[in-house]
C-alpha cells in the first residue's frame, strides 16, 4: 500500500471535504478522490458516508481510521530513528508523571545530557498505554509496569505530612503514624494517584477513615494550600514554602511509592535505556536526602 494513500484517507477525515482534503494535500480533487475509491475497492467495502455536506467514516471507516494513524505514527518515529542514528546520536522521547518530571528526569536531563530529547507529561494511569502504542521510547511510572517490558525500579519515595512550623502537632517527631492525623484536617491528592493509592491502602490495613478537606491535582497544589493554614498536605518531594516535612509511616513501617522506568525490550535502543536507567539510579543515589526518598534495590531488566 501506497504511503499517500494513508495520508489523503487521513486528509478527507481530517478535512470533511474531498476538496478541502484535496488542497491540504496538493493535488487536484480528481485524483485524492481516485485514490480514496482505489482504497476502499483493496477493502472490499467503503470506509465513509458520502452526503452533500461531505464525507463522514462508517463503522469500517472507523474501524481503520486508528490502523492508518499508527501507521503514520510509525513512520514518522522510524524516520525520525534514522535520522538520529545517521547523526551519530539517539534522541528518545519519555512519558512521564509531571511530577516525576519536575522533581527528577529534569534535573537529571540537565545535569547529564541524557539521551532523552523530549518529555510528555500524562497522568500515572496513562504512561504505559504510550509505551504499549509506541508513542515514546521510555515510560516513568508511579505502577508496577506490565511484565511484558522491561523495566528498572529506581527509588521509593516516603509519603510525607508537611504542615506550617507554627501549626504543626507534630514538632520535633521523627515520623508521624498515619492513625495520629485522623483528628487534623488533611489535604491530599485525589484518588488515582500513586500517593493516595499508598495512603489509602496504609489507612484501610488499619481500619481507618479519613475526610479530606480537600483533594488536589498535585503535592504542589497541597503543599501551597498547607502553607495558607487550609490543613496538613499528604504527599512526596521536598518542603516548600517552609513548610515541616515528617514521614508517614503505619505501625512503624513507612508508607511509600514507588517510580519505576520501563522499556521496550526489542527497542532498537534496549542496551543504551538500560544504561540510561543504571546512570540514573547512580545519579539518584547522592540525592535522595533532598528529594525525601530512599533508594531501592534494582529489580533489573
């Protein structure tokens, strides 16, 4: 099959209009719609509603309408593949949490010029599902990959209150157990994330309830709401806004997250993300007082 066609079958969706798709494309009105009818004889079936407004996919329409975007999808990403080999340098693209962007692939990508060369930021729920499309090279995920890839465990991250200094129940304690904050108002991530999912999880092994006073998109979004005397944020990362920080633990054991980097084993650049995941845990390790986290033992490839 003729790569243009995928494109001019992707142009008339796009467009509505043989015409419309026809000048977006180039080439006259006659020929694109040659090229569509050429299309759907090779299938046997039509894959659009024809009407005098213009053009609409069927069930079959629909039905292919995917198939010819990952096809695009992927020869965009091989051409852009060897265009970085034949420059003698790889450039692979990562989903990840925003904040697992913001706290430590950033950093890490400025500190080492990595051979990461663009970051999409996508809820924790949505990170494999890219992998698993090919839409990126690597995933950063707050879940335990699908064993299909592989995949690194990089750190635990504690689950932390972090309260005003002038407000806070807690002062001078080492560790807070997660049944003390029943009686204070709490503010955490909504449910969903690896935080509250952690949180959650320690709260109902323990039979407890809690009515938050408010739930947030982020640890960022609660730590400025603690900082304005609104409760106790839930969540991970250093202290901001000058606000204490003290771990959560449940029975002496501390309540955690885990980010994890997950790959493609066939990837044609398996062998350098391996890498990639080793260098980062190395240059995660000096760091993990800062970023309130500890290190985990590699679970490998």
């Amino acid at each position: 099959m003729d790569l243009r066609i995928i494109d001019y079958f992707l142009a008339v969706v796009e467009h509505g209009t043989v015409t419309a798709a026809a000048q977006a494309c180039y080439i006259t009105q006659p020929s694109l719609s040659r090229q569509i009818a050429s299309l759907e004889k090779s299938f046997g079936f039509p894959l659009f509603d024809r009407s005098a407004e213009g053009m609409r996919l069927n069930r079959a329409g629909a039905r292919f309408y995917p198939i010819a975007r990952d096809i695009r999808s992927r020869v965009e990403q091989g051409l852009a593949v060897m265009d970085s080999l034949g420059a003698g340098e790889l450039n692979l693209s990562v989903a990840c949490p925003p904040t697992v962007l913001e706290h430590m692939l950033a950093p890490f990508i400025a500190g080492t010029g990595s051979i990461i060369g663009d970051v999409t930021e996508v809820a924790p729920g949505e990170v494999y599902q890219l992998l698993d499309r090919a839409d990126v090279d690597i995933a950063f995920g707050t879940s335990e990959p699908p064993v299909k890839f592989s995949r690194r465990s990089l750190m635990t991250a504690m689950v932390a209150m972090q309260c005003r200094a002038d407000s806070n129940p807690f002062a001078g304690r080492d560790t807070v157990d997660i049944a003390e904050l029943q009686d204070h108002p709490v503010l955490s991530i909504r449910p969903g994330s690896a935080i509250r999912r952690s949180f959650d999880s320690a709260a109902a092994a323990r039979k407890i309830r809690f009515s938050y006073r408010n739930e947030v998109s982020s640890t960022h979004v609660a730590q400025a709401l603690a900082a304005a005397g609104r409760g106790i944020a839930i969540g991970v990362g250093p202290a901001r806004y000058d606000l204490d920080r003290i771990p959560i633990t449940s029975l002496g054991a501390p309540v955690t997250i885990t980010d994890w980097m997950a790959w493609d084993p066939n990837h044609y650049a398996a062998s350098e993300i391996g890498e990639t995941a080793d260098h980062l845990v190395e240059w995660l390790s000096p760091r993990m007082e800062y970023l309130g986290m500890e290190q985990l033992a590699s679970e490998g490839a």
